[in-house]
C-alpha cells in the first residue's frame, strides 16, 4: 500500500510503485481531471504540480512522488471558488475543445507562482503544452489577466 497526498488529502492505493502518477490519479482515485495525451510528456495535457511545480504525470512514477504534494486541476479552487487563472481563462474564452485545459490551467498557474507577472517571452518559454485548437493567442491573454489580479 503506497499513501499518497493529493489535493491536501491522503490516499492510500495498492498500485505497482511504477505505475505513472496519471494513471493512479484517473484509475485508482477517480481524479480525472487530468488527462491523458500523448504518454510521453510532450502534449502536457497530464500537467499537474508536485510541490507546487508543473510536472507531467504520464511520466512521473507512484514511487518518486514520495511525500511530497499533488495538486490536480480538482484542487485548485478553495472554497468553491476557482483561482484567478481559472477565472481569466473563463473570462478570455480560452477553452474550445477543453482537453487541454487542465494542464494548460495548471501549468499557467505553476508560472504564476514562480513568475507573478510574467512577459509575452515569459509565458511562451513556460507554455510548452499543446493546444489543437490553436487558443495560444487566449491563453496568454488569459495569463496577463490572472497576473493583474
């Protein structure tokens, strides 16, 4: 039995210790927030933060996580209420097809936090996940947003 903390909450699972974090969360623990893409770390639509920084789950094994914290798209609002990357992304029109969202979200807000009010060059650096859609133009309107406020 491996205890994980996800969202501020211990789980316990008996998943294989190599099993990707991604797969724990949408299988074990019912999170499906996060999804699934491309299983090499490439799409970032899997992105969730392990201590407060942007990590791919489909390639971060049970047993690295440790004691160390997750967060997942699900852990973001406090109280009911979305975070301020949340609400820009609303309030920019960002999601189209929505896969990509969570991770977008969560790797927007990682930026947030290291970077408060990050430049255009700040934000395509730190974006690297992948949207076919094409919102890129959203997102980062949606960023700047977020920073303001």
């Amino acid at each position: 039995m491996v205890a994980i903390t996800i969202n501020g909450k211990v789980y316990n699972t008996n998943a294989d210790p190599r099993t990707p974090l991604l797969w724990v969360l949408r299988d074990d623990l019912g999170l499906t927030g996060t999804k699934y893409g491309c299983g090499v770390a490439q799409c970032g639509a899997c992105t969730v933060h392990i201590d407060g920084v942007a990590n791919r789950s489909c390639q971060v094994p049970l047993n690295s996580v440790g004691r160390r914290k997750v967060t997942t798209i699900e852990g973001l609002a406090e109280n009911g209420k979305m975070n301020k990357v949340q609400e820009a992304w609303l309030a920019q029109d960002v999601p189209q097809c929505g896969y990509c969202q969570s991770g977008m979200i969560m790797a927007a807000t990682a930026l947030l936090k290291t970077t408060p009010k990050p430049t255009d060059e700040d934000i395509d650096a730190a974006m690297t996940n992948i949207c076919r859609c094409g919102t890129y133009q959203q997102i980062r309107a949606a960023i700047h947003e977020a920073a303001k406020g």
